[in-house]
C-alpha cells in the first residue's frame, strides 16, 4: 500500500508543479512583487513541498513516525550544505534560494520515501483499495483541509495587497517564531495516531499534556522574540516581536485542535473533519477581511487566533457528537 501510495502521488504532485508554473505567469502583477521568475524556475522540484504532508501521514501510519522527523532535518541540512556551497561560488538571489529550498526537500523526500521500504507490487490493485477510500470519507477530509488551509494561509496574500512588503516579512518572521512554539504539540498528536485509533475515547491526559507542552512553549516564544529578532536580524526587525505573542497563541489553540483532529482521522470521521475544515474557512475568510484591511498585520495575527477558536469549538463539538453520549 506505501508503494501504490508513492505512485499515486506522482500526478498529484506533477499537478502541483504544473499549477504553480502556470500561475506564476501572474504573480508578480496580482501582489507587485518580482517573483515570477523564481517560482517559475522552481515550480517542478517544488514537487516536493506536498509531499513532506504525504510522507508524514504515511510514516505516521505505519507508526514509524521517526522517517518524517528525519526526513524534515535532512532536508534543512541539505539545504544548508547547498546554500554555503552557492555562496562560496556564485552569491545568492531569490531564484537560486528557493530552487536550493526545494532540492533540498526532494532529496530528503525521495530517501525517507526509500527508507519506508515501499513494494509496488500489485500497485494497480491497492491504488484502487486507496481510490475506494477516498470515495468513502477521504473526499470529505480533502475537501474541508483545501478550503480551510488555503484560507488558513491567504492572510499572508491579504497583507501583500492591503499592506506594504515590509509588512509582509515581519508578519512571516512573526509566524515562523510561533510556529515553531507549536510543534512539540503537534508532534505529541502526531505520535498518538496509533494509540488513538485504537482508543474509543479521547484519555483527558492527551489533553492535559497537550496543555501542558503548549503553555511553556508560547510564553517562551513571546518572551523570547524580542531578543532573538534583535540578535540574529537586527533591531529593524523589531517590530516583528510585537505579532508573536497572538500567533503563538493561535498555536497553542492548534495543539489543543490537534488531538481532536488526529482522533477524528483515526476513526475516519470524514464527515466530521469538513464540517470543521468549513468552519474554519467561514471563520478565515469573515475575521481576515474584517481586520486585516484596517489594522494590517496585527489584524492578521489576531484574526488567525479568532478562527484558530473557532475550529477548535467546532472539532469539540463534532468529537462530543459522535463519541460521547
């Protein structure tokens, strides 16, 4: 099923690529960027970005989560090893940078990929098992993860055409310092896919631990931006510390979402994973336009955390619905 799996994957991810050439003929006249090219130029090893979600769930299903883990060094390494080398040779621009980005992932990609030791095998046969799943619940999961995690992620979109640039790096330097604070939380969910498919309830423990990572990690991320962004990029970027603490709050409510979700997927509650995706759509879409326009990136640090609540009242609701009675 790995191998049918990693097949399966080549045209969706060649559509990704596909996707992202063609639309990069657009780029730079829709957010009065110069970006055109360098997406252009990195759209087909780009075909590795989605598949670092692909590689988690498959190693995440196998219970074998450690490949993913590694993968994700591996591809920061290389990425490193690159970037000096193109350094110390030729300088470094945007266009090389993040065609370095994404080799860097495709080759940690493709030896996790090795590592899970797929069989093709009968691939034919278990694509179509994988087809007949995806009719079954899978379609519904899709469906709300597009439509919420595109809007999830449009805010930065909004900032390019509302904002200025200088708006848009700070908020992205913002968002990677939170981010970071949220993944021990999420890795905690991650690990407990195996446990919880064979649990028929959420133990309050997952939750309190869950609590219990994620607060230390937020308060840490929002004491310790300030510094940070002052020592490795300059007091230019100060202002950046200002958008973490809401952010690493926002995180702190997706660790919490996390253990819902990753219950829900375990049992296969399709249906209950879209309703939730759309909520969260509904709520990206009414808090980004109603702050980000007026207040910038700060709207869109606090209108992360608005919808972030209500997906989480939303995964609450569903979980309660079918598990608990």
């Amino acid at each position: 099923m790995i191998g049918a799996a990693l097949v399966a994957y080549l045209p969706v991810g060649l559509a990704f690529s596909v996707t992202v050439f063609v639309l990069s003929f657009w780029l730079d006249d829709w957010f009065n960027v110069d970006a055109g090219t360098a997406v252009r130029i990195a759209a087909f090893p780009a075909i590795a970005f989605p598949f670092s979600f692909v590689l988690q769930q498959l190693a995440q299903g196998l219970d074998r989560l450690h490949i993913a883990s590694a993968a994700a060094v591996v591809a920061q390494l290389v990425l490193l090893v690159l970037l000096v080398a193109q350094v110390s040779v030729d300088g470094l621009d945007t266009t090389r940078a993040l065609v370095l980005r994404s080799v860097g992932l495709l080759v940690a990609g493709a030896a996790a990929a090795v590592a899970l030791r797929p069989l093709f095998r009968r691939s034919g046969h278990w694509i179509r098992v994988l087809v007949g799943h995806a009719r079954e619940w899978g379609f519904h999961v899709f469906v709300g993860r597009v439509l919420s995690i595109g809007t999830y992620n449009m805010d930065v979109l909004m900032l390019g055409i509302w904002a200025n640039s200088r708006s848009v790096g700070l908020y992205a330097l913002a968002g990677a310092i939170a981010t970071a604070s949220g993944f021990p939380v999420v890795g905690l969910a991650s690990a407990l896919f195996g446990q919880m498919a064979r649990a028929r309830a959420i133990e309050r423990r997952w939750l309190a631990l869950s609590v219990a990572i994620g607060v230390p990690c937020m308060l840490l991320a929002w004491l310790l931006a300030g510094p940070v962004i002052r020592a490795f990029f300059s007091p230019r970027y100060a202002a950046a510390a200002a958008l973490v603490f809401p952010l690493a709050l926002a995180q702190l409510v997706r660790g919490v979402t996390g253990i819902y979700n990753t219950f829900l997927s375990a049992h296969g509650r399709g249906s209950d994973l879209r309703n939730a995706g759309l909520v969260l759509t509904g709520s990206n879409v009414a808090f980004n336009f109603a702050l980000i326009p007026s207040f910038g990136a700060s709207g869109a640090a606090w209108a992360s955390l608005l919808a972030l609540v209500a997906n989480l009242v939303a995964h609450v609701v569903f979980y309660r619905r079918s598990f608990e009675p």
